[in-house]
C-alpha cells in the first residue's frame, strides 16, 4: 500500500518529515505539491529565530533551550542552517555534535540544511522545513541561522520571535548591523557573559535602543546575559521569549505577522515560478526570438515584455492544477 508522504508527516513520522525536507532541499517540484498538502496544517507552532555570527554561541544555547522547552513538556524542532558551511566545512558537523544531547529524543526533530545552490533557494528550503515540523506537530521550531546577508533577514522574517546573539566586544559590531537585521531583533542575547566587556556591550544596547525608532508591534528588545556553556541564563531567556510571545498575543501582534509572512510568502512564491518559467523558456528559443527583434527594432522593451508576460500567463496556468504527489511504498 501507498501513503502519502505528506500524510505520513502530519501523523508525526520523523522518517517522513526527513525525506520530505531533503526533497525540499533539492528544490524538487513534486515536493511542492506535497507542501500544497501540508499547509493547512501549519500555522500552530511557535517559531523562534536565533541568529548571530560563527562562533557567537548560537548551537549551545539552541541546545540549552531544547532542553528547557522539553522540561516544560513541549515539543521541539530545530532548524539549522549554515550558508557558510560549504566553505568552513565543518560547522554543520560541529552544531550535530553539540546538540547530540537531544538527538536520541523521539520528541526532538534536529535538521541541518546545507547550502546549495543560490541563496534564495536555501531560505525557501528553510521556510518549507519550519512548516513540515510545524505540520508534524513541533510546539516550538527553534531556526538557528548565520548571520551572512539576504538568507539571515529571509530566515528572521520568518519568526515568531527573533533572538541576535553578541558577545563581549561587539560594541563595533552592532554599529554595522544590517537595518532588515536590526529593525527584526526582538531580544538580544549576550552570550559568553563570562569573558570581559559584557556590562560594556549592554550599555551600548541600551543606549542604540534608546536612541532608536519605536515600533507599535515590537516592545523595546530585552537584553539577555548568558553563558551557554554553563547553560547559565537559559531560565531567564525562556522567560523573555515567552514574555515577547505574550506581548504579541495580548496586542495582536502575533496576528498582524503572521498575515504579513503569509503575504511575503505568497509574492515570493510567485517571484519564484516566474523566475523558474522564464528559465525554462530560456532553454527555449522564445526569449532569443525576443531578443533578437529588441535588437533589430522590430519591437520594444515594453510590447517585448508584454509578450514574454502574456506566454508566461499561458505556462503558468497549466501549473494549476493539482500537482504530483510523492509516495512512498
Ligand atoms: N566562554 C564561553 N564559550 C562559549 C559559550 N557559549 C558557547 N561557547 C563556545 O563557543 C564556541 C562556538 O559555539 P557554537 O554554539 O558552536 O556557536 P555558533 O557557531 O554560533 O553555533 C564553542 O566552542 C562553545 O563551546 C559561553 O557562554 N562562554
Ligand atoms: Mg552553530
């Protein structure tokens, strides 16, 4: 008999959920029409973004909130993604070790995502990774992600809750924070409080904060000393990410992201078939045709757009209806 992988994911079946977020990973079609399935039951996990530079502390104190969040009786999925591990090597390798504690927990689903391919396809694939263990019934998704660019402001956008990870010393750089990075930090956490600097780096938070723009859907960030090798300060930010979820259940706040991912979702699905048809069709000889008469003022850019748009029109529609769907026997 066959079963859906979509359906064998929604009853909690971590071997399915792996196989359906590798697919996702190879950017595979027919993974998303499973997805197509898997959607209406997402939406009820809590989603906490931790994100920060190599090396900050990002993986331990994930494992350190695992660990609190499976005291408390929650479910936990963590997604980890590294952009820069094609490079470095070893990253993944390391953040596997680290949260070895919890690997052997049915109730803790741990995926590390590789980079591959361009950037957009990585964060696509991430997104599509927090919805299978929200679909699979994961309480909280913690989504770990360096800090490196478009991929990072992609991720946190997709949080709930987004944690920036410092250490001791980086008073230099928070001056050259991204803006999509700084406008999204909710909470920020100092972790390594055991080395020099760390009263020093929260005077200088306190002090951008005070002087910063305020934002209806987001109280001023908490600040958070840790030592997550000591998973010392993990109590206290469970507590402020709860405190930030309340705050933005209690204003609707939670509601207005939430329509607002869904919404960045949707234009990003469709920048995304668009770009995949015009791919396809440059295989093809209709864009050199295009082309060519741009060249030789047969038509301009506009009418030549026009036509390029009203083909793409054509393919897209057959993409409507249902799609195939991946089984396994
Ligand atoms: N001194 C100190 N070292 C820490 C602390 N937290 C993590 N580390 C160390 O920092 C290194 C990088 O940690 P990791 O969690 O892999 O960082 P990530 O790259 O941000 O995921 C590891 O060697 C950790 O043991 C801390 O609170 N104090
Ligand atoms: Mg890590």
């Amino acid at each position: 008999m066959k079963i859906n992988l979509a359906d064998r994911v929604l009853k909690g079946d971590v071997q399915a959920a792996a196989r359906m977020i590798s697919l996702i990973e190879d950017l595979s079609p027919e993974a998303l029409a499973e997805m197509d399935s898997l959607y209406p039951h997402t939406g009820r996990a809590y989603i906490v973004g931790v994100t920060g530079a190599p090396g900050v502390g990002k993986s331990t104190l994930t494992d350190n909130l695992v660990g609190f969040f499976r005291n408390e009786g929650k479910s936990v999925g963590v997604v980890a993604i590294d952009p820069t591990s094609a490079l470095t090597g070893g990253a993944i390798l390391g953040d596997r070790v680290r949260m070895l504690r919890h690997s052997t927990d049915p109730r803790v689903f741990i995926r590390s995502l590789a980079t591959r391919g361009w950037a957009g396809g990585l964060a696509r694939a991430a997104i599509g990774a927090v919805h299978v263990m929200d679909a699979m019934g994961k309480d909280i998704v913690l989504v770990e992600t360096v800090g490196s660019g478009q991929v990072e402001i992609d991720i946190v956008k997709a949080a709930d809750t987004t944690l920036v990870v410092l250490n001791p010393g980086a008073g230099d750089e928070i001056q050259m924070m991204k803006a999509g990075i700084l406008e999204a930090v909710d909470i920020f956490v100092i972790n390594k409080a055991d080395k020099e600097g760390a009263d020093r780096l929260k005077a200088d938070l306190d002090f951008m904060l005070m002087t910063g723009t305020k934002h209806p859907d987001r109280p001023s960030p908490a600040i958070v000393p840790t030592e997550a090798i000591h998973d010392k300060g993990t109590a206290e930010l469970a507590a402020a990410i709860a405190g930030h979820r309340a705050f933005l259940e209690k204003s609707g706040g939670l509601a207005r992201r939430r329509r607002e991912r869904a919404r960045l979702e949707l234009l990003e699905t469709v920048e995304g078939l668009v770009k995949d048809r015009i791919r396809l069709l440059d295989a093809g000889d209709f864009l050199e045709k295009l082309v060519d008469d741009l060249q030789s003022g047969r038509t301009d850019p506009r009418r030549a757009a026009l036509e390029l748009a009203a083909r793409l029109a054509g393919d897209l529609n057959e993409l409507k209806g249902p799609g195939e769907r991946w089984t396994l026997s």
